[in-house]
C-alpha cells in the first residue's frame, strides 16, 4: 500500500543487513580476480583469453553488480519512495543467487565446462529477473509526486538496461554451450552485451545515483538541469540506435553511432569533474579524491575505446576494460561505501536508540584514504602489467591485497555496528 | 520548482555553506572563528527547523489530515540533528579538531539525506496539497528564516 509518505520513514528503508551482505560480499570477488591475474599475468594479453573473461566477471558480477544491486535494496525507497515488501527476502535470494551464479559462471570460464556455465547463466538470469521483478513492484507501488530530480525515472531506465544486459548474457552462454546463438555474429554480440552492461546499466545507474549523492556527498552544486533531464534518455536512445547499426550491417552507421555514443558517455564524468571542482568543502576527503579518479578513468576508459573501435588491435579492449572497470566503476563504487556504510551504520544503531560512534570512528579517514591510494596504484599496475607481462605478478598481487584491506575496512564497521547492537540487547536477555 | 521549494531549498544550501565555513575554520584550528560561524550555522539550522516545524508541517498536517505520516519522521530527525549539532559545540568547546570532523561528517550526511527526502517528497506533496496558501505561507516562512533566504530568493 502506498502512501504520501512512503519513503520518508526508516521503516521504509531495509534492516542493515540487506545491503551490507552484498558490501561485504563484493571484495572477495574481487581478490579473487586478483588471486587469478597472481597466478597467470599473461592473461591480459587478449579480451578473449577464458582467464580475461573470468576476470571481467569476477568484477562486473562479483563485485560491482553485488554493491550495485545492494545499494539499489537502500536507495530506491528513499530516492523512489519504492519499497520492497520483503526486504531481506530480496536480499538473501539475490544475494545467494547472484554469489552462486557468478562464482559458477567464472568456474565455467576458467574449466571451459559448459554445465558451469549454463548453470551459471541459469542461476544469474533467475535471480535477475527475480530481483527486477521485485524491484519493478516496489517501483509500482511508489507514490507519485512531482519530485524535481530525475533519478527515480533513470533508476527505472538503468533497471531496464540491467534486463537487456542480462538477456543478451544469457544469450551468449547458450550460444556457448549449445550453439543456439542469435542471427548475428558474435563478436557483435559480446560487444551489445557489454555495452548494455556498462552503459545501460552500470553507466545510467551511476549517473542516477550521482544526480542525488555528487552533491550530497561532496557538497557540490546540484547537476545542472538539463544534463540530469536529458543524459540517461538520449544515452539510452543511442544505444538503441547503435544496436540496430551494429545488427542490421551497416558498419559506418555503427561506427558513427559508436563514436557518438562514447561522446555522449563522456558528459557524465566531465560534468561530475566540473561538479567536484565547485565543491563547498573546505577540505575534500578521501572519498572525494577517490571519486575524481574514477570519473578521469572513466574519460580514459571512454578514450581507449576510441581506437578499440576503429582497429582490431584488441589490447585497446584490454586497456579500457581496466580503465572502465577497476578504475572507473570500481573507483566510483569505493568511494560511495565509504560514505555509504559508516553512514548506515551509524543511522540504524542512532534508530535503535543506541549513542553510535560518529561515521569517522565508525572508518578512520586515515583507513580509508591508505587503501584508496593502494586502489588507485592497483589501477596503475594493471595498465603496466599490459605492455609488461611479468608486472601482472605484482598487479594481481596488488588487486588482491587491495580487495581484501577494503572488506576488511568495511568489516570493521560491520563489526562496531554489531557489537554496539549486541551490548544493548545483552542487558535485556539476562 | 515551485517558491515554496526554491525557498526552502535555497535555505538548505545556505546551512551547507554555514556548516562549510565552521570547517574550514576548525581545520585552521581558528577556535574563535569556528565558535563564531558554528553559532551562524546554529541559528540558521535552528531557524530552517522552527519554520517548519511551527508552520510548513502544521500546514501539511491540516491538510492531509496525516500527523503520523512524513513530518514525524521529519521531526524525528530535527531532533537527532540537534544532538549531532549539541556534540559540535562541544567538541568546539573542548578544541577538539578530530572529534569535530567526526561529529560534522555525521552530521552533513544526516542533513544532506534528510534534505534529499523534503526536496524529492514532502515539498512536492505541500505544493500539491497547500498550492491555495502558497503565497501567503512562502512569505511567513521566509520571515522566519529570516532576511538571508528573502534575500537569496529574489536574487
């Protein structure tokens, strides 16, 4: 039942428990791509080698679509006003099937065994469409005001981005393992299925979320009107428009329509760049920092696809993998947990009537800006450990420690909050 | 947006800036400055939330006929935000810089969520439901902020 209030209350918003399983969750996989590159550097050579594969989706999967989905659990009913019924029935399905279905379609890469795989494929597309399903409700049943900001409208277009992603992933695994693949060549599809992935998906849901936590973060001016009214639905319409370019044989048209749409891309991290640079905080924090160097690669990320689309030469794909995923939304991911679980941690104990820690007790800003700068020297060893294969040892070595000192950062607020909760109903079971 | 939400938005970042400008004076450890801008921000806060809760939620609260909807959460969180605002004075007191950074983090995010919530939700519902008063209510809510927001609306 919806009400003008919805969404304003905390009893609106999911138990903590929801979304942190996913924070917590998202590190490993990330060690375990670093772990992976540790233990074979040479498989940065190609976008096609299995080990690049696995590694892709040890972070588009594993790690970024875990934070994402779990920040969509807390987001969508205080920005949409859209609540899920069963919050932490969401969460511990999506959750399990997501960690399930990741970690099997990685193996299916890795071993080459098409079970794996369509199990893989299987458990993530069940899962997805359970999620969006539930999503899709909450959305339906929110109130309908006029709120001034676009969000909840490019929350919804990046949700239908996440489906047209999913398809064509599930596509590609059947077209693995059985051979049913779609009227077009494959090469094309993987390149549709990423850039639904990245950009509508990941790419809209970033920009959304960014219209309300850029300046509520950063303490920035609000986006300008006009980029927030008309980014996500002109990127959306392009894509559109270089799918059918890309499907329908007519490489100029694509082409064309590619290039364009790495433009348009491009506006977001530069009018974020803009944003952060008219902050009103005397003194950015590390979060801010971290930030920033995720929308410059994302530029660079958008930058390298440039040549990946007019050569054949696939190190170019290589480049901007890492650049979009590790340094871009792997960067923008970092930066917004840090912000994000100590401030929930803080609300739910403060809720419950118990005096919390402030948010930087919660996570020292030294903690946090020591692993930051270990994330951004991770980002700079993976593009090294391109043009010098035996520097993948030390880039793997150093994806992995990175990911692991981030759970435990994060852990370690998770720890405090359920300590804090356990000294107040001790007293009251004795 | 509507004057009702320009006003009380314009008034939202105008506490930023107050909240801002106390920081960077904490980081100077310009203790007299910082007293002195963290009791403007103090005010302006203390102002936002009086007209509120004195005047915009009564208003919504007669309309709606809800008194247990949205502007209890709202006050709610006025109230957890005047003890976040408690703990900066005394850290301020007790001239301690990594306390007060703690205290103003927690207490920016607090402000900045809740703001979030009265400018995507409870604005948009007063403009709909008390559109019939809005004139007269965005003038008495405009003399309770004071001279600063009056200001900056017409600017």
């Amino acid at each position: 039942m919806s009400s003008p209030g919805a969404g304003l209350g905390y009893d609106a918003t999911p138990p903590f428990s929801a979304p942190l399983r996913f924070f917590l969750s998202a590190p490993l996989f990330s060690a375990a791509a670093g772990g992976l590159l540790l233990a074979d550097p040479g498989l940065l050579a190609s976008r096609w080698t299995p080990g690049a594969l696995a590694i892709v989706h040890l972070l588009a999967l594993g790690f970024l679509l875990q934070v994402m989905l779990g920040a969509l659990l807390q987001i969508l009913p205080v920005v949409a006003g859209a609540s899920f019924r069963a919050p932490l029935r969401v969460a511990g399905l999506t959750h399990a099937g997501l960690c399930a279905g990741s970690l099997a379609l990685v193996l299916g890469f890795l071993t080459g065994i098409p079970a794996l795989l369509q199990a893989g494929g299987g458990l993530l597309g069940i899962t997805l469409a359970g999620f969006l399903i539930a999503a899709a409700n909450a959305i339906r049943h929110a109130p309908g005001t006029a709120a001034p900001g676009q969000t909840p409208r490019d929350l919804r277009l990046a949700l239908g981005g996440l489906l047209v992603a999913a398809m064509l992933g599930l596509a590609l695994t059947l077209a693995l393992t059985r051979g049913w693949g779609l009227p077009i060549d494959f090469v094309q599809q993987v390149n549709l299925h990423a850039g639904w992935a990245m950009l509508g998906w990941a790419g809209i849901l970033l920009a959304a979320t960014s219209w309300v936590v850029v300046p509520m973060f950063h303490i920035t001016p609000a986006y300008p009107v006009r980029l927030t009214r008309w980014w996500a639905p002109l990127a959306l319409a392009l894509l559109i428009i270089w799918n059918v370019g890309t499907v329908s044989g007519a490489p100029a048209f694509a082409l064309v329509t590619g290039l364009l749409l790495l433009a348009l891309a491009a506006v977001f991290p530069l009018a974020t760049l803009r944003q952060q640079a008219r902050t009103r905080r005397s003194q950015p924090d590390a979060a801010f920092g971290a930030f920033r160097l995720a929308m410059i690669a994302l530029l660079a990320g958008l930058t390298a696809l440039i040549p990946a689309t007019l050569t054949d030469q696939t190190h170019w794909h290589v480049l901007a993998g890492i650049l979009l995923l590790h340094g871009g939304f792997g960067g923008a991911t970092r930066a917004m947990l840090y912000k994000i679980v100590p401030f929930l941690a803080w609300l739910h104990l403060t809720q419950a009537g118990i005096k919390a820690p402030n948010v930087r007790k919660l996570m020292p800003e030294a903690q946090a800006r020591a692993q930051l700068r270990l994330h951004a020297l991770t980002l700079l060893s993976l593009i090294v450990a391109m043009f010098i294969p035996l520097a993948g040892h030390l880039a793997g070595a150093l994806l992995f420690v990175e990911s692991l000192w981030l759970w435990w950062n994060l852990a370690s607020v998770a720890r405090i909050w359920h300590k804090q909760q356990a000294a107040r109903s001790a007293p009251a079971a004795v | 947006m509507t004057p009702l939400a320009t006003l009380m938005t314009n008034d939202h970042r105008a506490c930023d800036h107050a909240l801002a400008s106390a920081e960077k004076h904490v980081l100077q450890r310009n203790w007299p400055a910082a007293r002195l801008a963290l009791g403007r921000f103090a005010d302006m806060l203390s102002a936002h939330f009086d007209a509120e809760e004195q005047t915009l939620f009564p208003r919504f609260e007669a309309a709606t006929g809800m008194t247990g909807g949205p502007t209890a959460v709202m006050r709610a969180e006025h109230a957890e935000m005047r003890i976040l605002l408690d703990n900066l004075q005394a850290a301020i007191d007790g001239q301690d810089g990594d306390e007060f950074a703690g205290e103003a983090e927690t207490l920016l995010i607090m402000i900045q969520q809740h703001n979030m919530k009265e400018e995507n939700i409870l604005y948009p519902i007063c403009d709909a439901r008390l559109a019939e008063q809005a004139g007269e209510l965005v003038t008495l809510l405009a003399e309770q902020l004071g001279q600063r927001a009056a200001t900056e609306i017409t600017s």
